[in-house]
C-alpha cells in the first residue's frame, strides 16, 4: 500500500508491468504477447454489478472502433473464470477477461486499494484503465473512473495522443 499522497500507480513513459493471467477463454496470456499492439487495460471491481456491467458494455458496443484501430481491450478482476464467463456469456463481451483471483495484476498495477464503504474498509480494486503504448510503455493513466461513456473518453486520448 502506498504512502498517502504518493502516486500508486507505475508511471506514463514506465515499462508497463508484465504479467501472465488466465483468461476468461481458458487461455494463459502474458501482456507481453501483445507487443506491438495499443493495449486498453483496465480494471473493474466485480462482474456483472452497476458500474461494471455499465462500463463492459461501453466497451463492447465500441469495440469495433477499438479493432479496427488496432487496440486490444483486456479487462481485469479478482472473479473466477466461471464469474468471467457468465458476465460474457449475459452481456455478449467480445473481448478478453483476466482473471485476477490473488489480485497480483492488480498489486503490480497499484490498483488494490484500501476502499471505504458507508464507514468500513476494506482492500479492493480502484476503477482505473492504463493504456500501454505499442513498446509496451505505459501512455496515460485514467484513474477514479466512471463507467458510463469511458470507453468513449478512452478512444479519443488514443486518437489524439497515439495515432
């Protein structure tokens, strides 16, 4: 856990962590299988609630803009493979999940928080989406996200800041 007011997250122009994940496909993916390739990563709470259902779908229902750029969305929670496959399953996700269960991805990225909820706390995932540029650098953090019309504000610092 960082210190309060430190940045927790790895910085833009930092090589991008690398790991290896399960994903939601039964494949075993490394971020480094997508070198050469924008990468959106971003990662969610929970499956199939609110916010995440919300933010899932804004990304499905673009991704034919995020394909044909030639970006790869990945999403990535602490649920199960069987949690990724029935929220893709209900919602017609066309892109990858990773599974995330002892939250290592999620450590490396800075993303599992100390989170209060109506008084309690307790450790979780902070809503944040990194775009890792084509050599595997991180480009830009959106921290504190909010799911609904994300997916648009993602396509557009893309556009203007890597094509």
């Amino acid at each position: 856990m960082s210190s309060a007011g430190a940045h927790p997250y790895p910085p833009v122009g930092t090589k991008a962590p690398g790991f290896s994940a399960l994903a939601s496909d039964g494949r075993k993916l490394k971020l480094a299988d997508f070198q050469g390739e924008t990468v959106v990563l971003y990662f969610y709470p929970k499956d199939d609630t609110p916010g995440c259902t919300k933010e899932a779908c804004g990304f499905r229902d673009s991704h034919d803009q995020f394909k044909r750029a030639g970006i790869v969305v990945l999403g990535v929670s602490p649920d199960s493979a069987d949690s990724h496959r029935r929220f893709i399953e209900k919602f017609d996700l066309p892109f990858t999940l990773l599974i995330d269960e002892g939250h290592k991805i999620c450590e490396s990225y800075g993303v599992w928080q100390e989170k209060s909820n109506y008084g309690r706390k307790n450790m979780g995932v902070a809503r944040t989406t990194f775009v890792i540029d084509p050599q595997g650098r991180i480009a830009h953090v959106f921290e504190k996200v909010r799911p609904e019309g994300h997916e648009a504000e993602v396509l557009a610092w893309i556009n203007a800041n890597l094509r």
